[in-house]
C-alpha cells in the first residue's frame, strides 16, 4: 500500500459516517426518482432503480468536510457550488437546477455506486480526483459524457450495463494506483 493508500483508508470510516448522517438527516424528505416529473429518465434506467433512487432538493448541496477529515488536498471540491452530488441512492440537487439532464447524469452516480459498493466507489473517486481535477475525473467523465449523450438523444442502450463495464475498468486503474509504489 502506497503512502496516498493510507492516507485514504484512513479518512474512510469518517466520510462514511458523515455519509450516513447526512443521508438519516434528510430521510424524511428524499423522494423517489420514479416521482418526478422526469418520464424520458424511464426510457433508459429501469423501474425498479428509479423507485429506489431517492432525490432531495436543498439550498446548497452537501459535501463531506475533507480537510476537517484529513484530507486537505481536497479542499477545492468543499467549496465548489456543484449542482447535484450522490451519495449511495440518494442525490442531492440544488434548488433551482431541478431538470431531466441533472438527474439523468447523477442515476450515473447511483450505479456507479451500486458497482462499486461504497469503499471501492470512495477510493476510485478519490483516486481520480487526485488524478484529474473534477470535471475530468473517470467517474464524473463517464457522467458527463452520458449526460451529453441525454441531452443529445444519443444514449447507448443497456445504459446500465455499459456504465458496469466502464466502472469496472475505473476500478481497476483505481485498483492498480492503490496497489503500486
Ligand atoms: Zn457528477
């Protein structure tokens, strides 16, 4: 395990706490995807994840305090205003930016964490962040991309199948960054 390894499994359980809270705190007013108003979102997830996946609409959308848990290198991402972040099933997005192409893009999210399972989906993210910046990091290149495909009426069918594939591949650079030095 690599020095950057560590430092990651280590900042694991306080980010998976915070996760979890965060989630128990809004429980009460996250609704399931399948409510929305969204119908073209049906022609490409299938029921059944858009009946779990739950969406709450806030002022600004949470994110983990990594420098408070040690992970100062990514601070920039705390104070980004993103329009939309997903936690496990559960995305939030901001007030205001309610729209098919931001769900769209976070469902992304969602099966890239059911893959993955949430350490692996944590670590990949964290690795590719460090990697690439944000915007070019694998998980939020894949979703971005997709998205593009959405609003361009160009999305590959199976979507969930191909997001498998190419999360597996995320993993697996991720896997070999982790494993190295
Ligand atoms: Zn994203």
């Amino acid at each position: 395990m690599n020095a950057i390894s560590a430092k990651l499994q280590a900042a694991l359980p306080g980010i998976k706490k915070w996760i979890d809270q965060t989630l128990q705190d809004h429980i009460n007013v996250a609704t399931p995807v399948s409510e929305s108003p969204f119908t073209r979102l049906k022609d490409h997830y299938p029921d059944v994840l858009l009946a779990r996946a739950r969406v709450v609409v806030v002022p600004r959308v949470p994110f983990p305090p990594v420098t408070q848990l040690g992970l100062p290198e990514f601070r920039a991402m705390e104070m980004m205003s993103l329009a939309g972040v997903t936690y496990k099933d559960t995305f939030f997005v901001c007030n205001g930016q309610q729209r098919d192409s931001l769900y769209f893009h976070e469902l992304v999210h969602v099966v890239q964490w059911d893959r993955l399972g949430v350490d692996n989906f944590l670590l990949a993210y964290a690795v590719g962040l460090m990697q690439h910046g944000y915007e070019q990091s694998p998980l939020e290149q894949m979703a971005f991309e997709l998205q593009a495909r959405f609003d361009q009426q160009r999305v590959p069918e199976n979507l969930v199948e191909f997001i498998n594939v190419r999360t597996d591949g995320v993993w697996e650079t991720a896997r070999r960054f982790l494993e190295s030095g």
